[in-house]
C-alpha cells in the first residue's frame, strides 16, 4: 500500500515534531511543506527531509496545489486555521488542523459543513484522545471498573507572567488568539467530552483577563446528569496536570494528562489495581497512526475525535471569550 | 496562670479527638462534658478523664450551668451548633464550635450578633487557618516568595456510594445537614477566603445532587481582582487533596490541605526551594492553643479565624444548598 504524503503548512515548533513524528510513522512520508516566508519552509523542507526532496512553498496555495500530497497537516497560527482548512478542503486535500480547530463556531460550522460537503476528511488535531493510556482508562471504564463515573479534574496550566518584554509574545497577543482558552482550555475540556462522550448538559465558566486583555485563566465547570468535571486552563500559574476521574468504585489517575503515557487504576481504598505504560514517547505518533486508519478506512470522521466535538468547544469558546469581550 | 477549663457538647468522634488533643495541651483541662444520652456522656467522661474526675451531663444547659467551665467545644451534630452557642453565649461560656459553624446565614447572623452583643469569644473551629504549615504559606505570600497570587486549587472529597445500607448515614441524610457544602466545602472555601484574606468578589458554584438529594458535589469558583480558585468539595468520589497556591514568580503545595502539616515553596521552574515541617502530628492542639490565647489576651475574636468569614461562608452555602432545593 503507498504511503500517506503529507504537506505541512506551517514551519514552527508544532510542525517540527509533527515532522520527526512522521519519520517513526509507517506508512507515511512528508512530500511538503509551506510557509509564508519561502526561506523558511526551504529551511524546513532541509532539515525535516531525512535525504530525501521535500517540495518548499512559500504561500499556503501552492501546497494546496502540488498533485503529489494527500494530506495537510495545518500548523499555522490559530487564527489561520479556517481559510486554510477551506483552502485543503476545496482541492480535496485530507485536513488534520491542530487545536485550537477553529477560533470560534461560526468558522468551525462553515469550515465543517465544508468538508461533510466535499466528503474530505478532516480531523482534529487532538492526539489526547489517540493515545493508549486514554484509550486504556476509557477501556477500564467501559468495563466498569471504577463503577459510574462520578468526578473529573484536570488542568492545563503554565506560568507565563505578562512582562514587558513578554506582552508580544504569541500567548499574549489577542491579534492571534492569544489566551488561555483556545491554547490549553482545549486539553481539559475535550478530555472530559472524550470521557463521558457527550457535551455536557450544562457549562459553566469563569473567566479572568489578563493584562493584555486576553483570558489568562479559564476555570470550566461541566455538569452531566449524575457527574461533574472541574477543568482549570491558565498561562499565569502552575498547577498539577494529573488528571483524575473518579467513580462510585474507585478512580483512574493520568499524569500530564494532555500527553498521558500511563494510566493507573485505584479502587475505593487508594490501592493501585492496574497499571498501564505507553512504550511509545512521541505521543503524536498514534495520532498519525489514527489519521492514516482513517483515510485507508475510506471514513472521513474519526469516532474518537468528532467534529461535532471541535464545534462544540468553539462555542463553548465562543461564550468564554465573547464574556471578556463583553 | 490557671487551666482553661474546656466543657464538650456532644460526645461522639470528633469530641474524642479533641479530648485526646486537650491533654497535649498546656493549660487546659476537660473539666465536662454532655450528650443526649447521659450514659453515653459518663462513658466518654471515663474514657477522657486522665484518671481526674469529669463531670458528665445528659443534657447540654446542665453543661452551661456548671460554674468550673470556662469554654464551651461544641461537637454535636450541624444542625444544633446554633441552639447550644446560644445557650453557652447567654450563661458567658467562651465558644469553640466545630464546622459548619452554623447551617444557614440567618443563624450565623443572629449568633454572631448574640455573642458581640454579650462580648462573649467565639470562634469557628477552622483548625486549618491555625496549622504552622498554613501559617509558613501564608508568610511566604506576605513575603513575596511567590509574586502575586494568581490561582488556587484546592479540593476535598471522599467517595462514599450512596448504596441502600449507607443512605441512612450522617452524610446522606438531608435532616442532619448530610451533603458535601456544610461537612467538607468549608475546607476548600475557607482555605482560600483565609489566604487571600477576604470573600471573593464573585462567586459561582455548580452543585450536584445525589439519591437522597443531599449535595454530593459542589464545585466552587471564587473570583478574585487578579485571582481566581477553584474548589471541589464531593462525597461521591475521590480527588488529590493536595493544595496549590500559585503566584507570579512561584507556587506552594500542601498535602492534605485541610490538615496540612507541610509546605513546599516552589519557583515557576518547579525547582524546591523551602519545605516546612510541623511536627506535632495532633493538628488540634495548635487550635487549642489558639483559642486558649484568644481568651488569655481579653479578646473575642480571633484574626486567623474571624467570624465575619463563617458568616460568609454560611451565606455561601445559602445559595448552593438553595439552589438544590429549587
């Protein structure tokens, strides 16, 4: 079977891993790469290339064009995101676009609508919900080990005080979604949706501006018929990233949960019952390897990453972020 | 200088806790004690004694009439607290009385009032705001160890499944103040309100019922200027209890927040940098020593433990456990 060929668009740090991510992904190879700035991809294409040619394109355009790529991996600024999804998804091109999906539901239910049109898939760029150690902690659930699913605590934060010297740095900077919110909020929010499967019935949310004017902490309450997830997002304190999800018969706990590489199973009295490790570092790997299942599968929906669940993060953005706005 | 000559109301384990706490402490005897059930108060009255005599009564104003008390530890259960602090603030006895201070903000209110009015002392058994290990996190936030406070995370639950043989237990029964809010929310709350030193501006809160609609989970979001926390307080499932205070140019975490007896001061590279360590391993006895030079000093209120923050807690808990009753 002939390989995946992979167009990046977007030369950045994400898009770095994602391209060391593809070498250690069978089936796959990357056949390009674009950025705004040609000397840039050029750069890339060099470094990324492993020997062999990888096509360089200075405009998002040209890659959408070059006959020899089947999928786009889009690694831009959040803000970017929808045109070029729209862009990948007119010449047929196979969309994985990293989170923040889209900067709000009006681009997420075009751009989606877009694609169930075309029958392109397209899929979130969640690699959470792909690795092991989740799919794992869901396995223990379904088989109900930790009884009905009670309690879920995670969050993603970091401390990124806003100085002066830091105030343009990208996660201040409100111009290009900037924040909180669409940066980390994703991680703890689409854990839980992940979880339980379902939106929640009600959302609850508070949110605290910071200097800059965007949302430097997001604290999320989701309430679902009988459970309850906290979510805590910030980029102006730490906090422990351990996840927890608790049940009326024990609980799972996932350390760096967003990356988890192990789940533990407790039963009511604290003692650990199972272990799970991933052997696997490079966490994107089973992302690819999920994405590549799906265009060989002939879907154009991944069951463990929804669109519908993308959207409904946007909008619940949406309410986040129009609440600063005011 | 004479024993503070302690009197308890009620009987049962947290009574016994505070007795055995009582004996580690200079200056105090157990000179009383009373239950509904008088047998029940001569057995407690044996077990605490010390080999001295302790006077055991089977109704709690026969309590308040012994002339050799001084301080009045009120241990029955919530929904009496208000009813013997009066009896106790009207014959002048000096109150310690156990959380939930009182069940609802009309009680608090009118028993505050009722001792300010007497200048009687009273004070919240928040022993928590007392513990060395608090009171270090506390001095390395006025020292600026940790720049600006910016977050806060603290939670308090334990899973105890609602099943047919545990639906009459205190917990779960809605007649006795059962219900996450008034047994363990207070931690979580007043933790916070006493770290950052006042109520939050807003506060939002998502409350879950369980089978015998009492409030199995609370989630709380108290919004500071600058500051937000996060607190979870939930009898049917388990979560870390670990606490997180973090600021702009670091974090401190407290095991077992509600009873700490560590801290840990960390920078924003996670590296340790200070660890205190209590070690008196009865928490209790830095309550008792507290109340004890509250009433040596001539004064009625304590500054760690003010009874403007039970007030506030107790309207707090008007509205969670409001809005479940509809």
């Amino acid at each position: 079977m002939e390989n995946i060929r992979f167009g990046i668009a977007g030369c950045g740090g994400i898009a770095a891993r994602f391209a060391k991510a593809l070498v250690l992904s069978a089936g796959t190879e990357l056949a390009a790469c674009a950025a705004r700035n040609l000397d840039r991809a050029q750069a890339f294409a060099q470094a990324h290339g492993q020997g062999k040619p990888v096509r360089a394109y200075g405009n998002y355009q040209e890659l959408m064009e070059d006959p020899n790529v089947d999928a786009v991996y889009i690694a831009t600024v959040h803000t970017t995101h929808a045109q070029i999804a729209k862009q990948a998804i007119l010449v047929g091109k196979a969309v994985l676009c990293e989170k923040p999906f889209f900067t709000n539901s009006r681009e997420a239910r075009e751009v989606i609508a877009l694609a169930r049109e075309k029958s392109v898939p397209m899929m979130e760029a969640f690699w959470t919900r792909t690795l092991p150690a989740y799919r794992k902690a869901k396995e223990w659930i379904r088989e109900g080990k930790i009884g009905d699913v009670t309690l879920i605590r995670a969050a993603f934060c970091f401390c990124n005080p806003c100085t002066e010297q830091s105030r343009s740095h990208r996660i201040w900077n409100p111009e290009v979604g900037g924040g909180a919110m669409l940066d980390i909020g994703v991680y703890p929010y689409e854990y839980v949706t992940g979880i339980l499967e379902a939106p929640p019935e009600k959302f609850h949310y508070t949110v605290l501006p910071g200097p800059t004017g965007v949302d430097a902490t997001v604290a999320m309450t989701l309430e679902y018929p009988g459970a309850l997830a906290e979510c805590l997002a910030s980029i102006a304190g730490h906090m422990d990233t351990t996840a927890r999800i608790s049940g009326t018969k024990g609980y799972i706990e996932q350390s760096v949960f967003y990356g988890a590489r192990e789940a533990r199973l407790f039963d009511n009295q604290n003692r650990l019952l199972e272990e799970f490790q991933d052997s696997q570092e490079e966490g994107f790997v089973h992302e690819i390897a999920h994405f590549v299942d799906l265009l060989r599968s002939g879907k154009t929906e991944s069951r463990w990453i929804p669109l519908a669940d993308a959207l409904d993060f946007a909008e619940k953005a949406d309410l986040v972020l129009g609440a600063l706005r005011g």
